[in-house]
C-alpha cells in the first residue's frame, strides 16, 4: 500500500483541485492529472443522484477507491471516490499530459501525438487500459500509483462548467491547469476562474 497525496475524505470539488498536477499511473503507464469534474450525490448531474445502483455502487464505497462507467456503450471512464463511505461522490478524470509509458498508450490509442493521447475521460480509460475490472480497486495499491505534484512548481488552477452535461450545467466544478495543452477543450475565458 501507498500513502495517497489527496485526502479522498474531503468535498469532490476540493479533491478535483487537489488532484490537478498529480500523477496518475496504472501499471507505470500514465500522466500528470491536467483535468478533473467534480460529482456529488446532491448535485443532479452525478450518477450518485438517485441513490445507489448495481452500476454506481463503487460511488458510494470507501474513499480512495476506482468508479469506473462505461459511457455511450463506447468508452470506459475513470472517476475517483471521495467522501464518507455512503455518500456518494466522485471525481471524473478528464485528462492527462502523459509521462509514462508513452509507446503503450499510443498503442492502445492507434495515434502518435502526445496531445491526443489521454485529452478526454474516454481517452484516458483507453490510454491507461482501463475498464470495468478496475471498477471499485484501491487507489493506494497496485496497479495504481498516485504521486504528489512537484512541491516546487505550483499548478495554476482553472475552474469552470463541466462538459456534456445536461443537468447543473452552471456549476463550475470543472478544473485544469491553466495554460496546458493536455486539456479536453480549453476553458472560457469569460467563464474561467483562476483561483
């Protein structure tokens, strides 16, 4: 086991910040975490919203462990579980400037530019090899590794509206480093808060 560099116990929106300059490895492939959404039980856009599913019940497990869901029958995406077990909330991971393992995503990913390699929640889960055996796995056990951001280089956050959502679509629980060209799709900048 590994110590975690986020206290997964905490809000979702604070973990998705927090998260924001991690590195996330599975099986020493992966990147530093450049984008986040955040999701909670009471907030009407979560899977947690109406309550607990055979689908979404690794949202409502212990902190610190893997929700992973298929979207659009297509791609597997990756989330992480934070609060009291029982809650219900999570933290999707939208994107990642890749540092390990480079070769294998982009044999998994059929493309050659870093950029594409992991800029989007589908394209992380197929870059990183993730599907639904993962759902509910620890985070701070093999294969995953979580390292913390370099101490000596602070991340500019960015906050602003998640994506393809229907529902609280004005709630600015979308996070990413400022100025990273890893990102899924830039930030408004009307809408973009650096905090």
């Amino acid at each position: 086991m590994s110590a975690l560099p986020v206290d997964f116990h905490a809000p979702a929106h604070e973990v998705a910040r927090a998260l924001i300059g991690v590195t996330v490895l599975v099986d020493g492939v992966g990147g530093r975490i450049v984008e986040t959404e955040a999701y909670d039980r009471e907030d009407p856009a979560s899977h947690a919203h109406a309550g607990p599913t055979a689908r979404n019940a690794a949202m409502f497990g212990p902190p610190g462990r893997v929700y992973v869901y298929r979207s659009y029958g297509i791609h597997w995406c990756m989330n992480f579980v934070c609060r009291e077990e029982g809650h219900g909330a999570g933290v999707l991971i939208r994107a990642l400037e890749p540092t390990h393992g480079l070769e294998t995503m982009r044999r998994r990913r059929g493309v050659q530019a870093p950029r594409l390699l992991a800029a989007g929640p589908g394209r992380v889960g197929q870059a990183l090899g993730v599907d639904g055996g993962f759902n509910g796995r620890r985070l701070d056990a093999p294969p995953f590794l979580l390292l913390p951001g370099a101490p000596d280089a602070p991340v500019v956050v960015e906050a602003g509206p998640r994506i393809g959502i229907s529902k609280a679509v004005e709630v600015p629980w979308r996070f990413g480093e400022a100025g990273s060209r890893f990102l899924s799709r830039p930030f408004p900048r009307a809408a973009a808060g650096r905090r």
